[in-house]
C-alpha cells in the first residue's frame, strides 16, 4: 500500500463526487457536502471543476421542492452529452450495442440477431458496424470508452477470452479484434475493455438496478450456461486471473449429466436448458427455449410436476450452496432462463432453500429478479467502459482537448 | 464514499507505516520511503511520531551489510513490548491463548485441553485464566486489544456466535461473556474481537506464512467441520452478516451423509472425520483421529484402498469447487486433518482436481500446507486485536498514556 499526497486526495474527490452523480442523476450541492463530508468552498470547487471539464451542469432542481422557504439549493447533474461511451453484448443468438451517456442514459441501441454463435471476427465485425451507425445519428463529445461483455472466462487486463463454452471460443484476444474493427469502422483507436457477461450484469443493478444500495450480491444469468457476479463487501469478485464466480460449474451431483465444461453435474448442467428441454422432448438450443419450458409447465401432467419438483431442488441446492458461499443480502436472477421461469417456480425452489441452508443463516434470504430486465449486461459493460473517466475524471477530459474525436478523422 | 482531508491523509500514512514494519520486522528507511512513494522529510516526521508514540525504534540493522561503503541506513523496526495483545482460541479438544507483541513476536502461549467442547461460560474462564498467568509474567506496555478464534459463524460487529456446531454453540454473546470473565480476572476491561477460526489463520498466513503476497487465497481448516477463510482481490470475504466463506457446507452429493449443519451430502461430512472414521470403524470425535487414519492407511489393503480413493475424488471435487469460485493463487491446507493427511494423499487428489477444473482454468492450481503449522489460527487472532492499532496508531496510544493499565488496579 502507498502512501498518499494533496493530488491524490483531489483526484479521489473528484472521482467520489463525479461517480455520485452519475449513478444519482442528479444531488443538490447540500446532499453532495453531506455525502462527501468535505466543507462548503471545497466542494464548490470540486463542482466548478467538473462543470468546466463539461461533464456536470448545476440548474434548479426537476421537482420545485414544495413548502420549502427560501433559495432552493442548486441540483448537480450529469452532462449526457458531456461524456459517452459504446456498449456492447456477444451472445448466443445476438449481438447488441447500446450508446450511453454520462448518468446512465441510453442514447441509441443496435441489435443484430445471429442464426449461429459468432465467432470472434464475426462478432467484431457486427459491434464495429452498429457502433458506426450509433455514431453516425449525432457526433458524441467526449467517448469516454468501449465496453464489451461475453459469456466466458475472460482474462484479466488483457480482455482474451479463455473459454466461452456457450460460443466456442478458446483463446481470443477479443479485445484487440474489437478495437481494430472499431478503428476500420470509425477511423478512430478507441480503447475497448472486455469483462464477463455476469460480472458486468452485477455491476449495472449495483449501480441503478435490484442491488443499489447493497455490498453483499450474487447475480445469476444465462439461458444456455450460467454466469455468476459476486460482489462482496463492495468489491466485485474477480479471482487473480479474472475467472472467479464461476458459480455454473459448482459440482452439486457426481452421478449428473456431463457439462459442455468437462465435468459433470454442474449446476449449469443440472439446472439450464439442457436439463429443462430434455424431460419436455425439446431441443436445447431453441432461441426461445424459456417460452417452450413455461408452455409445458401450463400444460401440467407428471411429466411436467416431475420436471418441476426435480429442477426446482436442484436450482435450490446451487442456492443454498451460494448462501453458505458468499451470505449476500440479495442473489439476483438477471437476464436468462430462471429470470423467466422465477414467477411459475419460485414457490416450489424456496421451501428447498430454506430446508438446504444452515438454521443461523437463514433469516432474510433474498432472491429477487432483475431490475433492469433483459438490458443489465449491456448496461453494464456501459459502465465498464466509464471506469476510467470515473476514476480520475481530468485526466481524461485534459487528454482529448477536441469535442469531437471520433468524426474527426 | 467520503472525501477526504488532510488529518485523513495523516492517519492512512501512519497505518501504511506501522503496517508495513509490523508485517515485515524491520524495514530500512530507504524501503519505507520507496514503499509508501512519499518524500524523505514526511517519512522522517512519520517514522518519528510513531518512535515517540513508543512504537518504533530505529537501529543499525541486524545484520551489517557486508560490502556496502558509507553510513548504514538506520532499520525502522517493531518494538515488541511497545504494543501486544491477548489472543484466544476455542477448539473442540483444547483451549489456547498467545500473548504477541507488535511485529508478531509470540512472548508466551497456554493450552488447556479439555474433556468434552467446553461451554461458552466455560471458555471465557479458561481463556480469563490463561490471560491473568500471561500478564502477570511482566507488565505489558499497551495491551491493544484481544482477539479470540472459534469454529463457527460469528456474526460481524458483535462478536455472538450464531451458530459453532462442533462445539455446540447457539447465539452466544461470546465477545461480551469473554469481556467479563477478562475484567473479573485482570481488574481491566478490555476490547474484545472474535472472528471465525478459518477467517483469522488466513490472515496469519497472509501476514507471515505460506500466503504472503498474495491477494487471491482459499485457507482451509479443520477435523471435525472444515472452514473456510477467502481473501479475494486482497480483501477478506465476509458476506453481509460475516457468515461468508462456509465451503464446508457447499453440497457435493444430493445423496450423502447427514451432516451436522443439518444438510446432507456437504463437502464437510463427505471428507473430514466422520467420513473417514466410518470405513475404518474409528471414533469419529478422537482426538487423535488423523494419527489413526494415517495408521490405517499405512497399514494397506483394500478398505485403506478403496477408502482413500473415495475421499480424495470427493476433496478433489471440493477443490474443484473452489477453483472455479474465486479463482485462486493458492489453496492453503491449515490445521487440522488434510494438513495432516496431504503428505500422504496429495498424489490422489491432485489428478482428480486437474480432470473436474474447467481446462481453461486448470494451469497454476497451487495447494500447500500453512507455513505457520498447527499455530496459524491463534496467530490470526492475535492479528485481529492488532487491528484497531494499525489503522489508527497514534489514536490508541494516546488513549492509554499509562504504560502500565492493566495491572494499575
């Protein structure tokens, strides 16, 4: 640990208070004094900073604040057209980009369905395209960066992927591919950060979603495989090469069916698609397999109440096992399979989890869905790709003086 | 997130210092100055208020630096009888307590064995005991605080153990019960910090043994119920209630034995004593378990065959478990019956583990036994009373100006 001087406590405040009011929309200076817990004069010229850098407005506050006296303080917001970035999301059956600016809006969005997994060339070559087209509707102020997430292992720094089972992928140096797909498209080297889908879909309902607020947090998604975020005591679990929270390939039955991993009875394997369409006669792969599985269950017959007792126990057990893991105050089902079957199957998986988990930490186990819906991954790469410019908000801005960057060329 | 001012910059500089010293033993200036980036003179005003808060001491260092031309830089060092602490450790067959002093010097130990696990009012007397015979060996400069270990969950804040199953323990109030028995017995009330035995023999091993340096570690300990310490991105994994980390209790067969948590089929009954203890017909509860099942495994023939096969494919599953949670640099075997065993079924279990961890992921599994033997987790304890110390160095010294408070009365 280093020690620290007067610019890295500017830089910190700064940071602290630019990451405040992008993930709020919107605080008045009295909020941001208390929050900060700085005096009065520095946060003034905090904000004067960050208003001169072009990425907050201060202006009189949405809402008139009724039967309040006296002069209304004045709101921070961010500017939405003071700094964005591009967000995309690689997945089995599409490939999707949004465009997003500073405090988390959504200025434009691309979805390219696929008829196979992409590969990696591919996959680039479909970001690239509606990266340009998203760029095309407006020239962007700042682009503060790229965002990309992948169901798979990816590594740590340098954005290859290890292994997505799902897009049989091994070894891509995926984040290079994008930036030089990117750099053909826009005639601009933009720098592209690549993380796990499930990592990212933690981070966008941390941030505005069913986990703001919360330090403890199991996200779960995928239809095909299961992906797992963790975030623990405020800090995402990462693991030292960026592989942690494999939570899919948990072994929960030595006598399971073999996992596109290697193993066998795998969480994934006993409680995904392949595990719902095999009982039902489906085939795993339908793009709508979730919409096939619900029209079974209504159907009812034994076929189906087998079906559903033997995976909602299942489901329960990798739960249970999270709880005696991580003891988060929520597990969140994001976008994927148990995200659409939650509402038909929740009352026959809790009592299992109840009955699996130790008496002592049973009290106040939550499992609820996503807040943001089918969108949290791509959200969340969108906020991957502001790391930086939240992290240390001048540099960035003093680094490209020019307002419009990428059209430039 | 606050900002920060000046007094906080002070403060953090100062905890860095005496962090690093403490961890280190002895560091010279020119290290210091290197390790926390600052500047000679701040570095000289910091080293210098921690030597007058009787903390530090500089001195040529121990050994002379042969070839070196010119004057020696001084070695900031630890002073051992500057600051100690108590710490206490509560197990099925034995109660322990260490007195160590700053830098990590143990200066003396006492264990007490006991017939059965004993009480939680039972402990706190035996640990008062063993506290009172320590101190009254030679006055202690600052007593900081104290730190006890126990098996089981402890919930964060407190101090109440929720729930310890080998010893039989239910919300007991330990922090307050051992708190009083230390204020009957030494005249001083004390701080008291008990925290979970696998989570403080990872910070022992973190700190001076076979996990220095490292950010991403799984420590697992135990005989009779196996726990489970996680540092993930150089943090401690706690979960919201500090029940985290309970690897122990993650389900690996649906069809397994009872375990005492009250599931069934946990990796703790598949593979500890009890699992162990059934095909060579022991008393599960022996003291001397892991001398027997060493003995029966030496001896040969088919159940030691079959039965060592058996419960390393079911550790190897576990560890798979574990690798593809939190993505490890190590996987530290501490105390109890695997660091006993590993020597002689090491060979089992590694090809198991290579065959179930995803291939992606499979490079670099690391599993070793602690560095710090049978003493890692009441050295972390020790480590735990420290803490309060080293975040905040000067706050605690001047509280206690009297270099003798707890034999004052």
């Amino acid at each position: 640990m280093r020690g620290r001087g007067t610019e890295d406590v500017r830089r910190h405040n700064l940071s602290t208070l630019l990451g405040l009011v992008h993930a709020r929309g919107g605080v008045t200076r009295a909020e941001v004094t208390r929050e900060l817990g700085l005096n009065r004069s520095t946060i003034g010229a905090l904000v004067g900073a960050l208003v001169e850098a072009g990425l907050l407005v201060e202006q009189a506050p949405s809402d008139g604040a009724p039967g309040r006296v006296g002069r209304p303080s004045l709101e921070v917001r961010p500017r939405t057209d003071g700094a964005e970035v591009l967000a995309g999301y690689v997945d089995v059956h599409a490939v999707q980009v949004v465009r997003v600016g500073l405090g988390g809006a959504v200025r434009g969005r691309r979805t390219v369905a696929t008829s196979a997994p992409p590969t990696p060339a591919r996959a680039a070559e479909l970001l690239a395209a509606a990266a340009r087209d998203l760029l095309a509707e407006s020239p962007p102020g700042l682009l503060a960066g790229v965002g990309v997430a992948v169901p798979g292992l990816v590594r740590a720094g340098d954005g290859v992927i290890a292994h997505a089972p799902n897009l049989d992928w091994r070894d891509a140096p995926f984040a290079d591919v994008v930036a030089a797909g990117l750099e053909a498209a826009t005639g601009q080297r933009l720098r592209v950060d690549v993380a796990n889908d499930a990592d990212l879909g933690l981070i966008a309902e941390h941030r505005r979603g069913a986990a703001v607020g919360l330090s403890d947090v199991v996200y779960l998604c995928g239809t095909y495989g299961l992906g797992g975020g963790v975030l623990t005591g405020g800090h995402p679990l990462t693991g030292h090469r960026g592989y942690a929270g494999e939570v899919g390939h948990v072994s929960v039955d030595p006598d399971g069916r073999a996992c596109r991993c290697g193993s066998r009875g795998c969480w994934e394997s006993e409680t995904l698609a392949a595990a719902w369409a095999e009982p039902f006669d489906l085939d795993p792969d339908a793009p709508d397999i979730a919409d096939l599985v619900l029209a079974r269950l209504a159907a009812g017959g034994v076929v189906s109440r087998r079906t559903r007792d033997k995976l909602s126990r299942a489901f329960a057990r990798g739960l249970a096992n999270i709880v005696h893991l991580f003891d988060p105050q929520a597990v969140v089902l994001g976008e994927g399979l148990w995200h659409r079957l939650w509402p038909e199957v929740r009352d026959d998986v809790m009592p299992w989890v109840d009955r699996l988990v130790m008496p002592a930490m049973r009290a106040g186990i939550t499992v609820r869905t996503s807040a943001l819906g089918e969108g949290s991954t791509v959200l969340g790469a969108a906020e991957l790709a502001f790391t930086r410019l939240l992290q240390d908000p001048l540099a960035l801005t003093q680094e490209s003086p020019d307002p419009d960057p990428v059209l430039q060329g």
